[in-house]
C-alpha cells in the first residue's frame, strides 16, 4: 500500500495534491469543473441529491465525476460523498432508520451494526462511496438542534453503538465498501448555549470551555472505538475550544488527534468551516486550517479560490510542502484501502449483479423490517396508566395530532433534503398506516388535525401523536423545548376514555404540566419510515425495551444537564420494560 502511495505521489504536480485535498458540493462543481480542478471528492449536501432522484439517477450522476477523474492524467478515482445518518435519507424511497437518538434510546449494538450494514447497500447501490455519519457527540444541552443526530448523553454507550455502527458500514462483503465519518471532533455536542458563532444559531456551531478531563474521559473514547472499527476518517466540528474554532486547532487536529489517539486516516473539514477561523480571511483561515492539520477541505463551493490560496501558501513558503504530501498521503492510502482504484465505477456492479439483485436493495422488505424493529426497540414508555397493551380488543382507536398521518414528520431532517419534509413526499408508513394494517380500517379513525373526533364515532382509546416539525442542525436550536400539537391533545382528551400520547421529536421536550392527564406517554423520537413499529410495541406484540438515552428535563431549569438546578422529570435510564 504504502509503496503505491508513494510512488503516485512522486509523480504528482503541487496542483494535482491540492486537488486531492480538494472537495466540493456536486451544485458548485458540473463533472467538466471537477476534472479540470483535479478533484480529491465531490459531495451531495442535504439538498444535493440529483434532479432523477433515483437509483439509477445517482449512479449516472456519481459515475459522470467518476469518469472525468479517471480521464484525468494520472487517473486518480475521487470519492463520492453524503450524509446517510439514518439510512440514505437523501435518496427517494430508501429505508429511513430512526435517528441515533432513537437508537441509543434502543442501547442494542447489534441493531446498530445491522443498520449500518443496511445502510452500506443502500448507499453503496447509488455508487456512493463515503458516507458522513456516525455523529459521535455525547450531547449535554438538549436545545441542541443535533440532538437527535447523537446516540445520547453517555459517552460508554456513544461508544459501543459508534464502533458498531462502523462495523456495519464498512462490511467487506459488499462490490464497493463504503467509507465511514467519526464526526465532529470534537466536542460539537458539548457546546453551550447562546455562544453559537453564527448569528441564525443559538447554541449549534458554539463553544465548549476548554476542560481536559471533558476531553479525555467524555469526548475521546467513542472516537478510539470508532477508529478501531474501522473509521478512516474524521470531520472537524464547526464549534469552537476554549475560544478558538476547532478547524484552525493544531492542538486538537494535530497533538491530541494524531499524538494522543494516534489516528492516521485524513481529515476532512465541515462545510465551509475553515472560512469561519478567520472571520473575513478565506487566505489566512485555509493557511492556519492546512497547518493545523485539515488533510481534505469540504470548500465547498469555490474550489479555484481555496487552490490558488493554497497554492500561494505553499510556493511563498508560508505552508511547506511536506505538509501537503503528508495530506495527500493520507488520501490517497484510504482511497486505495477502500478498493476505490480496483473499482472505480458504480456501473460495473450492474455489470457484475444482475440489476434486480443490487437494486433491490434499496428498501427491500429485509431493510423495512429491520426499521420497524429498530422503531419498536427506541420507543420509550413513561408513563402507563394500564392502557398498555392495546392487545386485540381495544375497540375504536382514535389517531390525531400533527404526526398520526405524516411520514416527513416521522423521518425529521436529512430526509430528502437537508430540513426534512413534512407530509408524504417521503415514502413509508405512518402511524394512521400502521395502525390499519393491524387493527384493521373498521377500528381505526383519524381525527382532524385539531383533534376532533368525526361525528358519530365513540373512541374507546385515543392515541395523540405530536412533537416537532423537521428542522436540521443550528436551525432546529430551541430556546423553550416547546412541541406541537397540544391543542389536539386536549381535545382528544375530551373525547376518550384513554389517552395514549406518542411524542415524535428529536430529543425530550417540556411536557411536566400535561403529562398527569395522559394515561400513556411515549417517547418513539424520529422514528423513520416504519410507523408499523410504533403499532407493535403499542399493541403488545413486541415488549417495550428501551429506556432514555439523555435525561428528560422538568423544565428549562434542567438544561445543560452538566448544569442542572433540578430534578430532571425523568433520569437517564428511565423507561417501564415490558417484556
Ligand atoms: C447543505 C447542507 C449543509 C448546510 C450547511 C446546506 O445548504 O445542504 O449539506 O450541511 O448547507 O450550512
Ligand atoms: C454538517 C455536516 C455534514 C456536512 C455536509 C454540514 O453542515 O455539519 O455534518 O456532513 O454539512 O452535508
């Protein structure tokens, strides 16, 4: 490997390594563009997937970069790259997972490994090859708008679910591995409040106090599992250490990262994060970000102006070049680790399987059933009053609230684009769907969106299912942990014997003074495209397993958890078992 490497890097000019160290979004860079910047990567952002947002759409446009690479002089293959975080969540009618949280709240490493291999044929089938997840925070302030991208609070469980995530996606039985992300090193769950950098965020891209005890006993151990399974490269966070961004960091990109944990895949910085060192200075910031140890810069729109700075660094001496080679180095080996040289094109799997066999992967009735049961195990009961099992004899189950009929809702955001979608632009069932296929069309009824139950009928159990609407990253900070669909609640309430509340929400939101009038609360988190799992648990044929995976907070009194003035209204751990 290493003597590939280097005798390729011996016959490169300084514009074909900064081209490796180069990548950018597939809406900034038409294939042409690519070749003639000599592109290391290409990316589809959250709202990059293509116009035929279709299996074979994503091939086509992956293999368009891949070919004018390969047409290049030296032939360097690139890597293709998007953020499959709960499956390939971009991609129409692929199987949406739940979100971490969801999965931490499940702790079962083994689902979690299942899901990552699920994930890797689904991605992998598109011809993509480097998929941005897993997100490794240990989140403390749950009015962070990633919440529900970490699998929770507890580094150890963050840990074992990373690494068996990883494990997963990079399954070596499959034409074309898929690369994984540790992301974001580091410290982007621990950020507080109010110290966001950017003006729309509140607390998301914001600043951890430098606290080594923080960085070594909480922040470090789930990225030296993630490596040792097998994660090859990682993503500087866009938060900030003690005052100073993390992508202009040597001492955390260099010292800590490659001294301490002694990683040696390649970095790759966030989207457009390397501008943000030097607010102002794109040349001064791509300077001190390369030095402190960014291998590969996600630019990711003006490829020309991070080259030409690039390149002005390094001939007047300001970066030398050993630097340059090291990152390309480092590229370069996990590009040939990959196989990616072997098997450059997407289009020669179809050429090796029959088209069924790969196609058929993207939301096969293997991977739906694989959702639906990681749905069942994340939903956490709080609270039973005995409603619980619906069992076979229920009655008539009245559904309403924002989130009975709408799987957009359900997937939350990175879902086809980045924000998410609410309604049924997503493919899936929804909870009214799941309902119907087990209790039949005859003992199910949708109420309106306010709640009211259709005249003439007499629900004996009523199940509400509110939370919040799709939002992704400092877009979905929140100051009051408010959710949606209260109204509906307290009409139901008046309608039904029982009430049964479903909440559908990225992380706990405030629910103190209305939780004495439920008979039942449930936390399902964003359960994805298999509703049917919710039903399952509900009606007693699958046991209720998981418990909190982050403290539930009583009130905004109880948020940063680190620095909680009360009793949370539910600990980690909470959860009433079943089986
Ligand atoms: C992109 C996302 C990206 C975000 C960053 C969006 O336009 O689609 O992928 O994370 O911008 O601000
Ligand atoms: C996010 C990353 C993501 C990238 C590309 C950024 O805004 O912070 O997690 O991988 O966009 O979509």
């Amino acid at each position: 490997m290493s003597d590939r490497v280097e005798a390729l890097l011996g016959e490169m000019t300084l514009a074909e390594k900064v081209g490796q160290m180069t990548l950018l979004e597939n809406g900034s860079a038409r294939p042409d563009e690519a070749g003639s910047l000599l592109l290391g990567g290409v990316l589809s952002g959250g709202d990059g997937a293509p116009a035929d947002n279709s299996r074979t759409g994503w091939v086509d446009m992956v293999d368009g970069y891949q070919r004018v690479a390969l047409d290049t002089r030296l032939g360097i293959p690139l890597l293709y790259g998007v953020d499959a975080v709960h499956g390939h969540g971009l991609l129409a009618g692929a199987t949406v997972f739940p979100h971490n949280v969801g999965l931490g709240a499940s702790g079962d490493a083994d689902l979690v490994r299942e899901i990552g291999r699920a994930t890797a044929a689904e991605v992998s089938a598109t011809g993509v090859t480097w998929n941005f997840a897993p997100v490794l925070a240990v989140v403390d302030d749950v009015r962070w708008g990633r919440t529900y991208e970490s699998y929770g609070a507890d580094p150890a469980l963050v840990a074992s679910l990373g690494a068996a995530y990883v494990e997963g996606l990079t399954r070596d039985d499959l034409d074309r591995p898929v690369l994984a992300t540790a992301k974001h090193w580091i410290g982007d769950g621990s950020v507080r409040w109010q110290t966001s950098t950017n003006p729309d965020f509140r607390i998301d891209q914001g600043d951890v106090p430098a606290d080594d005890a923080l960085l070594r006993d909480v922040l470090i151990p789930p990225y030296v599992a993630a490596f040792e399974a097998g994660a090859r490269t990682t993503m500087a966070s866009f938060s900030s250490w003690g005052g100073q961004k993390v992508h202009g960091s040597e001492a955390l990109l260099t010292d800590v990262l490659r001294g301490a944990v002694g990683f040696d895949g390649f970095v790759v910085s966030d989207w457009a994060g390397i501008d943000q060192i030097v607010p102002d200075d794109v040349a001064a910031s791509i300077e001190q970000a390369i030095l402190a140890g960014i291998d590969m810069s996600m630019v990711p729109s003006d490829g020309q102006g991070f080259q030409s700075a690039l390149v002005a660094a390094v001939e007047a001496g300001r970066i030398p070049l050993a630097r340059i080679d090291e990152a390309v180095t480092r590229i370069l080996t996990v590009k040939f680790e990959l196989g990616l040289f072997e098997r450059p094109l997407a289009a020669a799997i179809d050429e090796l399987d029959a088209d069924d066999q790969v196609g058929g992967t993207i939301a096969s009735d293997e991977h739906r059933a694989l959702a639906r049961r990681a749905v069942a195990a994340s939903a956490v009961l709080l609270q039973n009053d005995g409603v619980l099992p619906l069992g076979d004899d229920s009655g008539v189950i009245v559904v309403g609230g924002p989130a009975a009929d709408d799987v957009g809702r359900q997937a939350g955001g990175w879902t086809l684009s980045w924000q998410g979608e609410t309604g049924d632009a997503v493919t899936g069932t929804s909870l009214l769907e799941g309902l119907i296929d087990r209790y039949g069309v005859d003992r199910v009824v949708l109420a309106d969106r306010g709640g009211a139950v259709p005249e003439g009928v007499r629900p004996d159990v009523c199940i509400a299912a509110v939370g919040e609407r799709p939002y992704a990253e400092g877009l979905g900070d929140s100051s009051a942990l408010a959710w949606e669909g209260s109204a509906a609640v307290e009409t139901l309430r008046t309608a039904c014997p029982e009430l049964v509340v479903v909440m559908m929400s990225g992380r706990p939101m405030i629910v103190t003074d209305r939780l004495p009038e439920w008979d039942a609360f449930i936390a399902s988190w964003l359960p994805g495209s298999e509703a049917g799992g919710i039903v399952d648990v509900l009606s007693g044929d699958v046991p209720f397993t998981a418990t909190l995976p982050v403290e539930w907070p009583a009130s905004l009194a109880g948020v940063p958890a680190s620095e909680s003035i009360e009793a949370p209204l539910f600990p980690i751990g909470a959860g009433i078992l079943t089986s």
